[in-house]
C-alpha cells in the first residue's frame, strides 16, 4: 500500500505521479490553445481595430465652404484657411513660458491659459480658427523659445470682406462651419462640402512616421453661389434706412429693391442692422419685408383698382359719386383730407388723392365682395412668394367664408388684412411686369449654372396693368407720392399709410406703417423699389417718400437706368 501512494517507492508511485503531472500540462496547453484561438479567431477583428487605431492617426482635411458672389462678381463670404492650436500638457515643460506667449499672440489671460496647460490629458484646445500669419509667428516664437508641447490644426474660417453691409441677407456660420442664418442658413447644403481624412501611421507617442504609410480621402469642396445684391447699393440702403429711422423717429425701417422683369432682388435690408461681432438683438437677424406681417394702408389699393381695370368694370376715367362717409361694416369710413361733402371723381382722381372711401364704394357697390376676393388671390396675397430666404410667413388674410359685413370695405384701402411686404412687392411686380407674377430670390446662379425660378401665373391683364401704370404715374406727379419723384425719372408708384391694431383693441392713434413702393422708368420699368417705416406717426406722404426718393435715386444711377428723353 505504501508503494501504491503517489510519489512512493516501487514502480506504482512512480508512474502514477507521472500521469498527473502529463495531465496538469495538458490542461494548461489546453488553457493556452483555447487563448490563442479566441486571440487568432474570434476577437481577431476587435484587435486587428485596436492595434491599428494605436499605430495610426486619422486627422480631417476640412472641404472649403463655397464661395459668394454678388451680380458683379465681388466676394461677400469666403472661406480661408486658419489654424486651429492645441496642446498636449503632458509635452509641455514650461506652461508660464508658453503661457506669456500665448497671451502676447493670441490675446486672453494668462492664468487661463495655465489651467489649460497644466490639467490632466493629452488634448486641448487653446484657440480655433486663428489667422494664419498670427499661427505662424506663434510656431515661430515658441520655436524661438525651445517650448513644446502645442501643435496645430489646418481648419478654415468664413470671411465676409465687405464686414457688416449685406450680414442680414448673407447670414453667417457657427464654429462647426455650418449656416445658422440668412442665406448661409438657406442654401447651406448646397454651400457645405464633405470633409476628406487622412490616415497615417505613427510611433507609439502619436507622432507621424516619416514615410510611413497613409491613406488620403480627398475633402470635397462646396459649391460656389452668385446672388442678386448689387452690393454699392446695398450699402446705399442701409445707410438710407438707418438715418430714416432716426429722423422720423420710426421702430424699424425696411428696404427692398428688385429688378420686377426678373424678380432678382438687387438690395434688402430690415433695421435693426445685425452686427455678428456683437450680436445684442436677435431681431436684427430677420428681414422684416419677409418675416414680419403689417396692414399695408393705402399700397393696397393699387391692387383693388386693377382687379377692377382686369375685369373690364371700370376704367382710369370713369366717374363715381362719392360721399364724404361710406358705412364699412358696423363703422364709417371717411378720408384723410377731412372732406365732409359728396364729390364727383375719376379713379385716376381716387388714386391721386388715396380716398378711402371711395375705394370702398368701388370694392363694395361695383367689384363685389367675392371678385374682389378672387382678384386678391390671384395677386397671390397670403399666401408665400417662395422667397430664397428662412422665416417668410403668410400674413392673415380673411377667405370669403370668413368675411363679415365689413372685411371687404376694409381690405379696399389696406385695412383688415396683414401681410410681408414681400407679398407687396411682388404684386407691384406683375403691374410693372404686364401683369405676370414673379418670384423674388436671390440666387442666380450654383456651381456655374444659371437657375431658373418658376413664374406665378397672371395676376391681371397686360391691358390692365398699362392702365394702373398710368394711374399710378399721376400718384407720383400730382398726388401723395410727389415728394418721391426723382428729376429725369418716370417713376409709377402709390403711398400707403397703414394704421395699425391696438393691444387693447381697434387701432392705435398715430401708429402707422409707412410706405411707397414704385417703379422706374413707367413704361419700361427695371428697377422697383419700397421703402416702409413701422410704428411712427407720420404720413407716407412726408416720411416714406422722401426715403424713396433717395433709395431710388442710388437704384437708378447705380443700375445704369437712364434718365427718359
């Protein structure tokens, strides 16, 4: 029994020993050959990703974002190559000497720039997207210097070389170089690239083997765009508008001026003016013509006269007799003149004085309520014009289940409706356009290749529009748009001062919109303007015209439009 024991003396022990010590080796081979094919055959893939993710360094080639161009070919927005610098704290020997240097070049307090450098990593950002001649004299001095440790990034950073003219139609892009506004925002996937990588091969420290392998995906670059602005007098309207806001101590001011045989928007600016520097008012992102919705007043009415002149039911010189009050609904309405007795005009004579009620008598004795609805449909007021720009509204314009006894009445001279003045604009558009609807937009061209923009259909009559033309025509001459006239220039146009609604109900004493929107030369227009002014207490007559003078005045020299013979 003794000999039988494992490790004892005789021939038994011996061998038997031997056996569980074959096994023991055999259970760690086995241990081992199971390892190795989990190693070699089932995680193969995850270490076969680990290890070249440790041997190699992907770094982004960012894609240039597509240039802007106005008519002319001036660049409004560019993007140009920076750089952005990083550190890794862990290279960085001397973070105060670093430290100074940083704060010499790239501005900031110093103490930040320590808490950067001395904190617990690998990675830093300490400034993204820096000129590139201010990167380059930093690799310089800290080269200079013998200090370590901050590397850099080859990025891109939009440039707008005109600064501020234009910014609120342009927009601007954040950080991640996207389009946050304007048309940066609205065409931004066709601006936007895709960004290329490049893989290489690196030591164990990170750092790039020099002539190591690497795999390049080339960065795809945005398209380039060409936009409508005429960028002299972009600037002209701005400057306009700003000063006629303070003289006429008006909330905001808007400008927009369009070629009516295109619909190409030649300038457009809303105040507040934005400044991306220092934006304080988000409000100053928007443009008011497109987002912003306001009884019009009296610009209404060249819409009403023509749906009348279109429908054959009257003409430039047809005679009415109007009172001196119409009953609109449950309320009066009377004119601006105080007039308190009955008179015999022509619409021609309608127009030129802006009688109120005697475009109610036209809208509810000789139009009707329901043709006139359907004129004011096909002139496409309330609904959107497909405008190239983020933010454009409807407005709220009544259909005719919706009328009441006064709806009608009302919208005859601008009241009881609330509209963009975008819709205004391209109204006014057809009359200069022989009656076809355009679409306003920005966008001429991507890439090269021109863009076509689809027409509206017809809002009135070649016929028609002549007529209202002409009417229009002796408004400037003779009426409330006199003080809109430009010496050598036949200009068509109408006024429009539109009360606005009270919180508390009806309207605001002496809270107007003012406007004038018109169109040079009459017979041939190519440039059409509107000036408005929000929330003032003046007439259009005295305030919006005379801006329009000055707007239109720019608009014509600066298009080459020439003077009539």
């Amino acid at each position: 029994m003794r000999a039988a024991r494992p490790g004892g003396s005789g021939t038994g022990g011996s061998e038997h020993g031997l056996s569980l010590t074959r096994r023991g080796f055999l259970a760690v081979l086995g241990v081992v050959a199971a390892r190795l094919v989990w190693l070699q055959v089932i995680d193969s893939s995850n270490l076969s990703t680990r290890a070249e993710s440790q041997r190699t360094n992907v770094a982004t080639l960012h894609a240039k974002r597509g240039t802007i161009y106005d008519r002319n070919g001036n660049i409004l927005a560019v993007s140009e190559e920076c750089q952005t610098i990083y550190a890794n704290p862990r290279d960085v020997s001397d973070p105060s000497g670093v430290s100074d240097i940083l704060v010499e070049l790239l501005g900031g307090e110093k103490q930040d720039y320590m808490d950067l450098l001395t904190m617990d990593g690998k990675f830093v950002y300490l400034k993204q997207k820096v000129d590139q001649e201010v990167a380059d004299e930093l690799k310089k001095r800290l080269a200079e210097a013998e200090l370590g440790g901050v590397y850099y990034l080859t990025d891109t950073k939009r440039v707008y070389p005109y600064g501020t003219i234009g910014a609120q139609v342009l927009g601007y892009v954040g950080t991640d170089g996207k389009g946050l506004s304007g048309l940066e925002y609205y065409y931004d996937d066709i601006l936007t690239g895709t960004d290329g990588e490049m893989l290489m091969e690196t030591g164990l420290d990170g750092t790039p083997i020099a002539g190591g392998a690497s795999q390049v995906t080339e960065a795809k670059n945005g398209t380039d765009l060409v936009i409508s602005l005429d960028i002299d007098l972009q600037e002209s309207c701005e400057k306009i508008i700003n000063e006629g806001v303070k003289t006429y101590e008006s909330e905001s001011g808007s400008v927009m001026v369009t070629d009516p045989k295109t619909g190409e928007i030649l300038a457009a600016c809303s105040t507040p003016l934005p400044d991306f520097s220092n934006l304080t008012d988000p409000s100053a992102l928007n443009l008011k013509t497109v987002s912003s919705a306001y009884e019009p007043g009296s610009v209404f009415k060249v819409l009403t006269t023509s749906i009348g002149f279109d429908l054959g039911l009257f003409d430039s010189e047809t005679v009415y007799t109007v009172p001196a009050q119409v009953l609109v609904g449950d309320h009066y309405v009377t004119d601006d003149d105080g007039r308190d007795y009955t008179e015999s005009m022509t619409v021609r004579e309608m127009m030129r004085r802006s009688s109120n009620t005697a475009m109610s008598l036209l809208v509810q004795e000789v139009i009707g309520a329901e043709r006139f609805s359907e004129g004011v449909a096909r002139y496409g007021i309330g609904t959107k014009t497909g405008i190239d720009f983020p933010g454009e509204i409807e407005g709220i314009v009544r259909t005719p289940e919706e009328y009441d006894g006064g709806t009608a009445g009302s919208m005859a001279f601008g009241q009881a409706v609330s509209i963009p003045m975008v819709q205004l604009v391209r109204a006014y558009g057809a009359v200069a356009n022989d009656g076809a609807l355009l679409t306003p937009h920005f966008l001429i061209s991507k890439g090269g290749q021109e863009v076509s923009w689809p027409e509206g259909g017809r809002a009135i009559s070649a016929e028609a529009a002549n007529m209202e033309t002409d009417v229009m025509r002796t408004v400037v001459q003779e009426g409330t748009g006199k003080n809109g006239r430009v010496e050598g220039y036949d200009i068509a146009g109408k006024t429009g001062t539109g009360e606005q609604a009270s919180e508390d109900g009806g309207y605001a004493s002496y809270d107007f919109t003012a406007s004038l929107c018109g169109f040079a030369n009459a017979d041939d227009p190519s440039v059409l303007v509107y000036v408005g002014l929000n929330h003032l207490s003046q007439l259009a007559s005295a305030s919006a015209a005379n801006l329009f003078h000055d707007v239109m005045s720019q608009a014509v020299s600066i298009m080459g439009v020439k003077p009539v013979a």
